[in-house]
C-alpha cells in the first residue's frame, strides 16, 4: 500500500497545469479565492477515481481518450493565453493586483482535471494494478478514493503556497509580469508536450 501513495506522489507533485495555474495565483497574490480551484482539481480525481475504481479502464475507450487530450491541451492552452494577454496588457503600476487577470474557481479545477489525460496517467495504473495487488475492493476503494484526492489537494495547494511565498518577496511590479508570462510559457509546453504525446504520437 506504501507503493500506491508513493507512486500517487510521484505523479501529483510534479509540475503540471493545475499546479503550475497554482503558483501563479499565489504569486499575484490570489491565496484564498484559489483554495476553490484546489478543491475542484480534488473532487475531479475523487470522481475519476471512484468511477474508474469500480469500472476499470474499459470505460475510457481510445476515442474519448483523444478527444479528452485534444479538449485537455486546447483548455491548457486557453489559461495560459488568458494569463500571458492580461499580464502584457496591464499597466505595470497595475501589475502587482493583475485585477484581469484570469481567476481560479472551483470549476476551472474540475474542469481542467477532468479533461487532463495526465490525470489518468495518474489513476489508470492505481486503479487497474496496484488496488488489485493489495486487494482493495467494496468499500475500500471509497476510503482509498478520498485519501488520495486529499492527496490531490494538496498538490495545488503546496504549490499556490510557494507562489505566494515567493510573491511576498518580490516588490518590483515589472517582475510580476516576467513571472506571469514565464507561466503562460510552461502553461503552452505542457499542452504542447500533451498534445504531442498523447495526440500527436498515438493517434497521428
């Protein structure tokens, strides 16, 4: 059971769009209105989780697993053009507050969960493996579902608190605006890098 959090750790804290979307509101600043996006990056993969625990992987054919990597990368790609634009059109008195800046809600996250292909590089192998090796079935795969979207949670979360952290010392507007649109760049190489290995490469 050790390796399922392992791997589960693994997988959810290394960059990606929720938690890349996570440093760059803490760093403008957007602490407490973003915990609602965490929580909906939690309850997407509570949902995936439970559904594919009890059904397997046989509910996501190839077809929807490309049209959920296509809709995924354009989404990606869609948050990081809002970001991008609104820092470089901002005044640069204007930039610390980044008043249009593009703000997280609790269904950005699910949305953006739901359609992120990596989340099911995440939760396919547990699901389909590793539950099965250590004989989790019945009620345990709801009991195991919440602790690892706890865990899922947190991923964002560690992530917005890092940004914010690092907001606190940055003082110069202009920074803020390098920062942002450092994000918006990462944003696009990870759509890029989804579309490229989950559309391009196996459906091309």
């Amino acid at each position: 059971m050790v390796e399922i959090l392992a791997y589960a750790f693994g997988i959810m804290y290394t960059p990606g769009p929720a938690n890349l979307l996570s440093m760059n509101a803490g760093l403008n600043g957007h602490l407490r209105s973003t915990v609602a996006f965490c929580l909906g990056v939690a309850s997407a993969m509570l949902l995936l989780f439970i559904l594919f625990g009890y059904t397997g992987a046989w509910l996501v054919g190839p077809r929807y697993q490309l049209l959920i990597s296509c809709l995924g990368s354009m989404y990606i790609m869609y948050l990081a053009y809002k970001i991008g634009w609104s820092s470089i059109r901002t005044p640069v008195a204007e930039a610390v507050e980044q008043t249009s800046t593009h703000r997280l809600n609790y269904k950005a996250g699910l949305i953006m969960q739901l359609l992120n292909p990596k989340a099911f590089v995440a939760i396919l192998p547990i699901v389909t493996v590793q539950f099965p090796e250590a004989q989790i079935s019945g009620e345990a795969i709801i009991v195991w579902s919440l602790l690892l979207s706890c865990m899922a949670f947190g991923a964002p979360a560690s992530y917005l608190l890092m940004g914010a952290h690092l907001g606190k010392r940055i003082r110069e507007p202009r920074y803020f605006r390098v920062l942002n649109l450092c994000m918006a760049a990462l944003l696009l190489y990870v759509a890029g890098d989804i579309a490229y290995n989950h559309v391009y490469l196996k459906w091309g």
